[in-house]
C-alpha cells in the first residue's frame, strides 16, 4: 500500500492500483446518467429566479438580423467581438435577469472562479480591469460579466428574464423563428446558441427526495431570504439555529462547505466521492505589476497557460497554478528520462511520465488531508483515491479546515449515495439524519439529450431536431456548423479547441470566429451560411480517429468526466472530443481559417438558390 507522505520512489504503484480499482468498483452503478431527475413536476419551483422579480412585459412577434441565445460568457463574448466587427444588428435573449450566466445563477456562498483571474475573465484589456486577486470570487466574475456588456452596449437589445422554449428554422423564408416561455415569436436571420455546457442543475433520484418537507434548493438558486447572509460572504445568520444537510463534495460543495460550517448550527455533508483538494494560495493582483503588462499581454496568458496545461513546451509559466503544476511536473520526468537517463523518447515513456506525476501528485493531495483534517477517521473519507484529472479537480485552502469546526459532520456514504430520504431528513445506513434545510450539490445536466441540457429543441431543415441529429453523437465543423441547421452557430469548446481548464478562451475565439463568417455573410450579402456535408464529416471522421482521454476513460471513478463509469461509446467519444493535436493547435488553426477569406467548408449562398 502507498503510504500517504510516500516520496515517488517508494510509492508502491501496485497497490495503489489495486486501492483504485477497488473505490472505484464499490462505486459503478448500472443506472449511470439515470440516477439523476430533471427539476420538473414537482421540482420545477427549483429553477425559479430568486434574484430577480420577472416583470410582465407584452409578447414581442418581431424580426432582427441576428439573435444570440444565453447571456453568459458566451453570449457576452460573442456580442463584444460582433461590435468590435462593427455588426450591430442583434439581440440577446437569456433566462436570468442579468448577464453573467452561470455567474448571474451561482450565488452560492464561497463561490469563486478556480482558474486564475488573469485569463478567466475575458477582454480584461478591452475592459480595463484589473483583477483583484489571483483567483476571483463569483460577485466581481458577475460584475465584470455586467462590465463587458456595458463596454460593449450589449443592454442595448437584449430580452432578460427571457427562457427560449423552441427554435425552428423556416427554409421557405431562410429564418429562424424563435419562440419563448413569454409568448414572443421572433424571426432571425443568424442564431448563435451559448447556453453553456454545465447550466442545467440536476437532482439526485433518491428514493422518497419528493416527501422531503423542510427547506432545500439546488445550489445554483441560493436562497438567501431563508439562510440570510449575502454573495458577498456577509454571515447567514438564518442557519445559527438550523441542522442544514449538503448533498454532494463536488467542486461546488468545496466552495460552499466552508461558510456552511461556520454559519450552521450543525452541518451534515453527505459523501459519496471525496472531491482531490489541492492548495489554492490565492493572493491580490499587484497594481504595478498589472500596470506594466504590455499591450497584448491577456493573448500571450492565455495561449502561455493553455499551452503548457496541455502538455507542451514555453520559456516560463506565467500563470503558475494547480492546473499546469502537473503538466509541469510531466514535462520535467520526460526531460530527466531523456536527457539525464538516457531514455528514447517514445509514447510509452511519456505515459510513464504521466503516471508517476499523477501518483505524486495524488499521494501528496491524500498528505495534505492527513495534515489539515484532525479527527484521523474523517481524513481517511476525505482521501480521494483515483487520479487527479478523472474528476474535476479542486483547489481550497478552507474546505479541509471546515470539518475540524465542531458541528461540522462529514458523513460518508462508503460509495454508495444517499439512500432514501423522508419527510424530516435522510437516512445513510440505519442512521436517519433529522434536518431543516438539505442543499443539492448535485451538479448540472452532463451528457443527457441536447435538447434537454439546453432547456428547448432545435428544430432544423426537414423537422429534425438537434437531438435526433446527434443521437449518436455530435457532428459538427468546428464544433460551430452543423449541416441541416443553416444560419446557425454553436458557441463552446467541443468539436474545437476542448479546453476545459479555461472555459472562456475557448468563448472568446469562437466569437471571433463568428464575427469574421458574419462579416463575410454581409460583404457577399449571403443570407444563408451552411456547413458543406462533406467538410462536417470529414471534420467528424478526424475526431472519431482520436483517442477521447479521460472521458473515454471507465478506469476512473464515476463522474460526468467518463460518462458516470460506463464505458464510452461514439456518442461519448464525439460529445467530449476536440482537436487532436490539442487546444492551442486548433487556435492557430482557426486564426488561419477565419482570416484566409475561404471560409473552406462553409457555403455562403442566397436563399434563392436554396435545394
Ligand atoms: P458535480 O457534478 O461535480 O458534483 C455533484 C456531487 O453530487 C458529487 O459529489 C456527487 O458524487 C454527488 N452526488 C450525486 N448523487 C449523489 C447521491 N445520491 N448521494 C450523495 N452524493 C451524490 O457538481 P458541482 O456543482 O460540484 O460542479 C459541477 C461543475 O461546475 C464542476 O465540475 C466545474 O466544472 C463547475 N464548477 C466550476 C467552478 C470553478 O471554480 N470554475 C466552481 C464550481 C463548479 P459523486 O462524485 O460520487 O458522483
């Protein structure tokens, strides 16, 4: 057995296997996605909006040239690049009552942003911001999502409070016609979709969670009215006499474990994985610092981290975190073996390379919770035993101290959940924990119908819907164009550069992507832009042909990183791929094609000469 302070060398890898294995097994279930319930029926109150009153307003039945669904980073993002594109005609339609997305939604206490500020919040330098700390917490992400809309006069046209219900291209009259759950019909020449990849919160199907009758809500839909206390960490004095439950130690549950206990009478975490809990040591944005950053200096961030979080090469690492400290940590046992070892450079010693940092990596993350945490049995559930990156990895430095905070309970689950909840709390092995307050910390929609994560179906040529169309997978160009689905342009990662560790960099290309086709659409005055058949499944067979990592990956222990343990198919495969040759190749791939003027794979065309 690997003992937990163990240097490499005397880690004893077998073992170690074998322990991960064995969690891992005590954990697959047969169910998989379909553990989860949607928040409908009964559950459907879960989703209203408890930070802003929705205000009637008349249904609009109107036309605008192009509408950009979601008011997220990606909306954001994509409505700041067509301004600067000088293309002005077009309307943002989001479900919240603010910009931000997932920030507008994510007030939970402690909620913060664990990939450094200086490349997560976009257009800092259009913007002129300057983050205030290396990591930033949820209220300046928000504000900084209000900044770029009011940089970019984005509160210009934009429909807030707003939930698309159906969207359905109109081939007769080459539009797309957009209907909502306020009653508006609105045509539209171009639709761009940035509904995001994680926004659609999920409940876990435990027997008898309908009967529960004490207060609850997800996560996502804080309820400050009932805990008091603010976003901005202000105590929730409505806890100090409440037994409140959590179920989940995902990295939403690490951010918000730590105000929990201290604010609630008793606090009770429901676990069922141990989330792994690197250190995070944030600390403030040096003015002087910030203010010598040459023109251009976000670019050179962004491609320096994305470069060296996915395995390549640069002078120095100017972001320094948790995510590139592994990659770093590869790179240098690859160097060693080569040029110290007098190893050959071959895809198995950069495997071996891989799995040596990771066992590294894992044992001093178990160490760390061996240290923090003092009650020896509580620690020992803490410890993750799986690799880092087969789930979403974690960086705190007060989630670990919470359970040393008296009332604070971690109640491990051994694997298994929760298993039966009733009127007054929930019950794990023959225990029943008495509560007034259970959160979800279940996480969000991952790999359900399309349609279902974005909330409502499109409808493209011939009536079929993106769901159908990608029943077995989706099938893109570039992650952006899909054939059947003219006029229409999907904002996100998949299919692309598929940088999870920097979610917004892959928002910022893609609307500069769609600023350059729609610049072109006008010059040529084309009124539909579709993707070629044979160009979206050439783009396809290229990413069928590529191994798809973690996701594809049963070895690891549940989660929506390898489709809950089951083993992946194509649909799997095609829903998590990206670029083979990786994230920062396909951004230099992208800046060639939207600026070569060819546009190779797209037909621009007028809806005359329509099929
Ligand atoms: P996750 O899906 O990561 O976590 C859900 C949690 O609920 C898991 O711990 C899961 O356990 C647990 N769970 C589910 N069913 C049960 C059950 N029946 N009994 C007990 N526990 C159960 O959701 P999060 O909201 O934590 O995070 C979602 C994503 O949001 C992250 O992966 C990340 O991408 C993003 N995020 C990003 C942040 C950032 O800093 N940028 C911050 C917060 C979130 P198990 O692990 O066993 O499945």
């Amino acid at each position: 057995m690997a003992t937990a302070a163990g240097t490499p060398e005397e880690i004893d890898r077998e073992a170690l296997r074998a322990r991960y294995q064995e969690e891992r097994d005590k954990r697959i279930r047969t169910d998989g996605n379909d553990q989860y319930i949607e928040p409908v029926g009964k559950f459907a109150s879960l989703l209203d909006d408890p930070y802003t009153e929705v205000v009637p307003r008349e249904p609009l039945s109107d036309e605008v040239e192009i509408t950009l669904i979601g008011g997220g980073f990606s909306g954001l993002c994509t409505g700041a690049r067509l301004r600067q594109a000088g293309i002005d005609d077009f309307r943002i339609i989001e479900g919240g009552g603010d910009f931000g997305g997932v920030w507008y939604w994510n007030r939970y206490p402690g909620a913060m942003c664990d990939t450094a500020a200086m490349i997560y919040l976009p257009l800092l330098e259009e913007t002129g911001h300057r983050p205030s700390q290396k990591y930033v917490f949820a209220p300046e992400i928000f504000a900084h999502a209000k900044r770029i809309a009011e940089t970019f006069d984005l509160y210009r046209d934009v429909l807030f409070s707003t939930q698309v219900t159906k969207l359905e291209w109109d081939d007769a009259a080459a539009r797309w016609v957009i209907h909502t759950n306020r009653g508006d019909v609105i045509r539209s020449r171009f639709v761009s979709m940035g509904t995001g990849p994680l926004h659609r919160p999920k409940l876990p199907g435990i027997p008898g969670i309908e009967t529960f009758a004490g207060k609850s809500f997800h996560t996502c839909r804080w309820d400050y009215g009932y805990t008091g206390g603010t976003p901005d960490g202000e105590p929730m004095s409505g806890l100090a006499n409440k037994r409140v439950g959590i179920i989940g130690t995902g990295a939403t549950a690490v951010q918000c474990i730590g105000p929990l206990a201290r604010d609630a009478q008793e606090l009770f975490v429901f676990q069922r994985t141990p989330s792994s809990i690197d250190i995070r040591n944030n600390h403030e944005i040096d003015p002087e610092f910030f203010d010598e950053l040459g023109p251009g200096w976000q670019k050179k961030w962004l491609l320096n981290f994305a470069t060296l979080q996915t395995g390549g090469f640069a002078d120095e690492d100017l972001v320094k975190d948790g995510w590139t400290d592994i990659s770093q940590r590869i790179r240098d046992r690859i160097v060693k073996k080569v040029s110290e070892d007098g190893e050959t450079l071959t895809p198995q010693l950069a495997v071996d390379a891989y799995e040596e940092s990771d066992d590294e990596k894992m044992t001093e993350i178990r160490a760390r919770v061996e240290a923090i945490v003092q009650d020896p049995q509580t620690a020992e559930f803490l410890k993750p035993w799986y690799r880092q990156l087969c789930k979403r990895p974690c960086f705190h430095d007060e989630y670990l101290q919470a359970y040393n905070t008296p009332g604070t309970h971690l109640i491990d689950t051994e694997g298994k959940g929760v298993e039966r909840i009733d009127e007054t709390g929930v019950w794990v092995g023959a225990v029943h924990y008495e509560l007034d307050c259970l959160v979800w910390a279940s996480g969000f929609e991952f790999g359900t119908d399309y349609g279902r994560r974005c909330g409502y179906e499109t409808i493209g040529r011939g009536g079929v819907t993106l769901s159908e169309r990608w029943a077995d997978g989706m099938e893109t160009l570039h992650g952006m164009h899909v054939h059947d689905f003219p006029n229409l342009f999907i904002i996100g990662m998949n299919q692309a550069a598929n940088l999870i560790s920097n979610i917004t960099h892959n928002l910022t290309e893609a609307g500069s992507t769609l600023a350059k086709i729609l610049g072109h659409a006008q010059e040529v005055g084309a009124e539909v832009v579709e993707v070629d058949e044979a160009a979206e499944q050439a783009w396809v067979s290229m990413l069928e042909g590529n191994e798809a990592g973690m996701l594809g990956n049963p070895d690891c222990t549940p989660g929506y990183y390898n489709n809950e343990g089951k083993p992946a198919g194509r649909r799997e495969k095609l829903n998590g791929s990206g670029y083979p040759e990786g994230p920062v190749a396909f951004f230099e791939f992208i800046d060639k094609w939207r600026n070569s003027g060819q546009f190779e794979g797209l037909d621009f065309r007028n809806a005359k000469t329509m099929d």
